[in-house]
C-alpha cells in the first residue's frame, strides 16, 4: 500500500507533538513538507525527523505558494485559530484531505462557511480532538448511544491546567488571534468531548467567567441543557498547578468515567464506593492513525466540521451569557 503525502502547516509545539506520533507510522505515512513563517520552529520538527531515522524536508514559509505546489495528499493543520478558516478552507479546495487542529474554527459563521466548503469539495475534514479521535471516547459514546447502563440523565464535565501560566505573553491570551482564552483552547476539549458523548444540540446555556487579570477567559462554569433534556454542567479553571479532566455520565443503571482527551474510560453500575472498573480497549497512536482509519473507509468520522460546528454553537452561547450577566441564552441549531 503506497503511503501517504502528507504536508504540516505550522510546526510550533502542537505541529510537533503531532509529528512524534507520525514517524511511529512511517509504514503509512511520509511527511513530505512543512509551512511555517518561522524557520526556526521549522527546523526543530526536521530534527525529530532525523531522530527517526528520517531525511529532513523543505520548509515553505509562504502558505499560498505551499498550497499551490500541489505535492502532498493529506494536511495537519497546526497553526493559531485564527488562521484555521482560511488554510482548511483553501486546502479542501485544492482537494487534500485535511486532519484540522482544535478548535475548529473562530465562530459560528466560519463553521457554517467550513461545512459548505466540505460539503461541495467532498474532501475529508477532521478535526484533531483527541477525545474523539480515542477509542476510549468512540466507546463511551457507543455505550451511552445503545443505554448500556440505562437513560443517561445528567453530566458533569471539569478540567484543569497551569494554563494562565504557560501561555502568558503568547499568542493563546490574545482574543483576536485565540477567539478566547483557557475555555476556547484547552477547554475545547472539554467542550467538544462534551458534546461528542452527548450526541446531540446544546439549546439553552447559561455561563459565568473570569478573566483573573488577563485579556481572556481563565476561570468558566456552565449549565446547560441538551435537545432532549439532558442537564450538562461544565466547569473550567485555567490557573492551577498540574492539569486534569473527569467527565462523569451519570445514567439510570451506573456511572460512565472518562477524560477530555480520552485519558480513561471506566465504569460503575453499583455501590456507595469510589471502585470503577476499568475497560480495556486497544492502545492507540493518537489522532493521525484514526485519521487514516477514517480516510480508507474503515470507520466512520467521529469528529466531522459538524461536530466542530456544535461546540463552536456552544462557546458563543457561553460567551453571550457571560458578557450579560450569566442570562439564560437560547440556542439556535
């Protein structure tokens, strides 16, 4: 089976955690060119190319001129959200088949504009949740879609991080390049794995936040309520030390565990005590190897621009609650 061509546009710290996973698929896949406008990030994802055992390749700081050479197949998009539209938009375009790293897009209006440009190309969108793109998340989500432990009633969702620190002086805290703060990146894992497991629109929010001296959101806390009733709360907190996520889906026969990112998937059916049990499902190689899955056809899109379009749906609500006072926002689908 030939392998395939695949191009990263941005090589920063996240293009890089991808590429570490990528060059353990090398029997699938050859990393055939980068587009970043610092060559010096460049430069360190060609080193972990020579760490595996493989020849570096150019890098193309001109992203119109990386599209237009029409060499590669596939495309990891890696860069700031700003910028996520404009490069998914003009790759589907150019029919590569495209991996796009969280969060999808900036807004609603940007998704709805994605979907259509999906829909006429017939290219292959992904988005790069890791949640999603977990076996641990597929599971939990089939379990909750056949009621394996009964009518789910209601979920709680937290995640924590160092967040605040980390990114201070970044690009993440500036909202007109992020969209948002801790809730739109880190947080929309939480978010999207949210809405995954769900399976279905959010319609009616309401949402508290604060910025802890910051130009963003650090600290968040939500409700909301789903199309057919179910109560989610939604809890986000940017400025501790360490980073964690639980999601507890509390059903009618037990309890469903997991984390944002696919950390976990464990169960409980009875008992007052803290004892989950674990399920054992396969080991997986992360994103890029679910997206191959995907584009040959041996299982469906977990995480198609639809998706990205229903948790964008539910930040912007968050974010119209928040700014008047915590109000109980409605929820167009």
């Amino acid at each position: 089976m030939s392998k395939v061509r695949l191009g990263i546009i941005g090589t920063g710290g996240m293009g890089r955690a991808h590429i570490r996973n990528i060059v353990k698929q090398q029997d699938t896949t050859e990393i055939v060119g980068f587009c970043d406008i610092d060559p010096a990030q460049a430069a360190q994802a060609n080193a972990l190319l020579t760490e595996a055992g493989l020849s570096e390749v150019p890098n193309e700081p001109d992203f119109k001129k990386f599209v237009a050479n029409g060499d590669i197949e596939c495309a990891l998009i890696a860069t700031p959200h700003v910028f996520h539209f404009e490069h998914a938009d003009s790759l589907l375009r150019a029919g590569v088949d495209v991996l796009l790293e969280k969060p999808m897009v900036m807004n609603t209006a940007e998704a709805h504009a994605l979907i259509k440009t999906q829909k006429e190309t017939g290219r292959l969108l992904a988005v790069a949740f890791n949640g999603s793109l977990s076996p641990t998340v597929r599971k939990a989500a089939e379990m909750i879609k056949n009621r394996e432990l009964g009518r789910p009633l209601c979920v709680d969702a937290l995640v924590w991080q160092d967040w605040k620190k980390f990114t201070g002086g970044q690009w993440r805290q500036d909202p007109a390049i992020a969209g948002g703060g801790f809730m739109f990146d880190t947080g929309a894992h939480l978010l999207n794995t949210v809405a995954d497991l769900v399976g279905e629109p959010f319609v009616e929010v309401q949402a508290s936040m604060s910025n802890e001296g910051t130009p963003v959101d650090i600290i968040v806390t939500a409700t909301g309520r789903t199309a057919s009733g179910l109560f989610v709360t939604i809890n986000g907190t940017g400025d501790v030390p360490g980073g964690g996520s639980r999601v507890h889906v509390m059903c009618e026969g037990g309890v469903i565990l997991t984390g944002i990112w696919g950390e976990r998937l464990q169960i409980k059916r009875d008992g007052w005590d803290d004892t989950f049990e674990t399920v054992e499902l396969p080991a997986s190689l992360g994103q890029w190897e679910a997206f191959l899955k995907v584009r040959s056809g041996a299982m469906d899109n977990p995480c198609p621009p639809e998706v990205g379009l229903r948790m964008i749906q539910l930040w912007d609500a968050m974010k119209d609650s928040a700014a008047n006072g915590g109000s109980l926002v409605q929820i167009k689908t």
